[in-house]
C-alpha cells in the first residue's frame, strides 16, 4: 500500500507546473510535421510557428510551414516563408523549387522560372523544376523553351505523363501536329484517364484533316470529364465538316450550354454562330 501511494505521488507531482517538460523548438517541429503529414495544415502553421519563434534560424521551419500555407492556398504567405528559408540556407534546391511553384500559381512567371533556374543550378537533376519551368515557359508563349524543358525532364523520368502532354502542347503552338500526337498518345499510354490530353490529340488531328480520329479522341474527353466545353465544341465542328449534322447541332448546342454555364460568353456567342451556320448547311443538305 505504502509502495503505491508513493508512485501515486510521484505521478500526480509530475503533473505540477514546476516538474513540466517545456517543449523545445525540435519538439514543436516534429509534431508540425507530423500534423502538415496528416494534412492538419492549420495546426502544423501554429507549431512552425512556435518553433521559430525559439529558433528563428530553423530554415526548414520556414519551408515546412511555407508548404502548409501553399496547402491552404495562403501564396503570397508561403512565398514569404521561403524567402527567409532561402536566407537562411541559400543552397536548398527544394525552397526555390517551391518559392517559384507559388509565383507561378500567382501568375509571376517571369520571377518563377528565376527560381526554377536557381533550383536547378543547385541540383541539376531536378526533374519537376524543369518541367514546372517548361510550364512557366509555355505560359510566356515561349514555345521552343518549353519543348526543350520538358524534353530534359522526359530524360530524367521518362514515364512522367503530364511532361508528354505538356510537350505536345507546346508542339501543336508550332505547327508540328505529328510532334503532338506522338507525345499525348505516349502521355495517353502512361495515363490513359487525363481528358485534356485527349482533347489535345484529337485538335491536332483534325488539324492534319483526320476528323474521324478527332471525334473519336473528343468522344473520349467528353466521357472523362462531360462538362468538357472544348470537346464537344471541335466535336461538332468536325462532324459538320463530315456532313454529320444532326450530331454536329446536338454537339454545338450542348457546347454552348455549357459555356454559358461556365459564364463564358465569348465562347458562347462563337459557338452560336457555328451553330446558326450549321442548321442552314442542315436544311440545304
């Protein structure tokens, strides 16, 4: 009895203020990793946080609560917490690599390929910097850059799906169809669920006059993903040009629709005007 009030007490004194374990800054960052890991992105900011403020020259504190905040859509927070962790530690390839992922989400391409560039100077087989710069590229309409990216990070993961696609689609910027369809149907191989490379594919197609692999490629994006504007919209048209036209008027139709729903009325008045021409070809056929 004497021996389990004694560890009775022991116990219940390690309760008390004076015999409580202060958390350290490693400790705060541990349990924030483990919170961003379990995607409790608001707590693990709060024991970043913490442990920053023990140790404010902690850069992987910074990064990791920058990747919290990118989580929670926070860009121009993250963009702030990995400045100071590119401070802190200037040769850290993933900081730049995620400092110029953010810029890119903002639409700051120009200084998000500076990042890129640096994360790859610092590790150069850093394959998604290179893609992510092929992106921010593509973006500038830098077309000819783009390809190149992405041929170099092809080279570094050769069975990268989204890098195919976005090759082609630089490729179809310059004329070379046959480019395109080569890379999404390797993309298409690697990924055959992704509704934008077929849309992609089948554009290229009906440029080089196959407008029934077009179809059948737009048919296949819109089973992905029916709310898919563009292909129906390029569907239709294509059955128009194979005097389809009671599946042309049903395609353009519901392309208008549903750009009208996406509140698109650009697209919806060009779609209208294909269609109105469509049923006149329709009554004289």
């Amino acid at each position: 009895m004497k021996k389990f009030l004694f560890l009775f007490l022991i116990c219940m004194s390690l309760t008390l203020p004076g015999f409580a374990k202060d958390m350290t800054s490693s400790d705060y960052y541990n349990r924030g990793f483990n919170e961003g890991s379990s995607g409790k992105y608001t707590e693990a900011i709060a024991d970043f946080t913490k442990a920053i403020q023990l140790n404010p020259n902690q850069a992987n504190a910074y990064r990791f609560r920058g990747l919290c905040k990118t989580e929670l859509k926070d860009r121009i927070g993250a963009i702030a917490d990995y400045t100071k962790s590119i401070q802190l530690n200037s040769n850290d390839s993933d900081a730049y690599y995620l400092r110029g992922s953010s810029k890119g989400l903002l639409g700051k391409d120009l200084e998000a390929i500076m990042d890129y560039t640096k994360a790859i100077q610092l590790k150069p087989d850093n394959f998604i910097a290179y893609r992510s710069r092929g992106l921010s590229k593509e973006k500038l309409k830098d077309h000819k850059g783009a390809i190149a990216d992405c041929t170099k990070a092809i080279q570094l993961k050769p069975n990268d799906a989204l890098t195919y696609r976005l090759r082609g689609l630089s490729k179809s910027f310059l004329g070379d169809n046959a480019g395109t369809i080569a890379d999404c149907t390797k993309a298409i191989q690697l990924n055959p669920n992704d509704t934008d490379t077929y849309y992609i594919r089948g554009a290229s197609k009906i440029k080089l006059k196959d407008y029934t692999g077009g179809i059948a490629d737009f048919t296949k994006a819109i089973q992905l993903n029916p709310d898919n504007a563009d292909a129906y919209y390029k569907r239709g048209l294509s059955k128009s040009i194979l005097k389809q036209y009671k599946g042309s008027i049903a395609d353009l139709t519901q392309a208008k629709n549903l750009y009208l729903n996406q509140n698109n009325m650009k697209k919806n008045k060009e779609v209208l005007f294909f269609l109105n021409g469509v049923k006149i070809q329709a009554k004289q056929y």
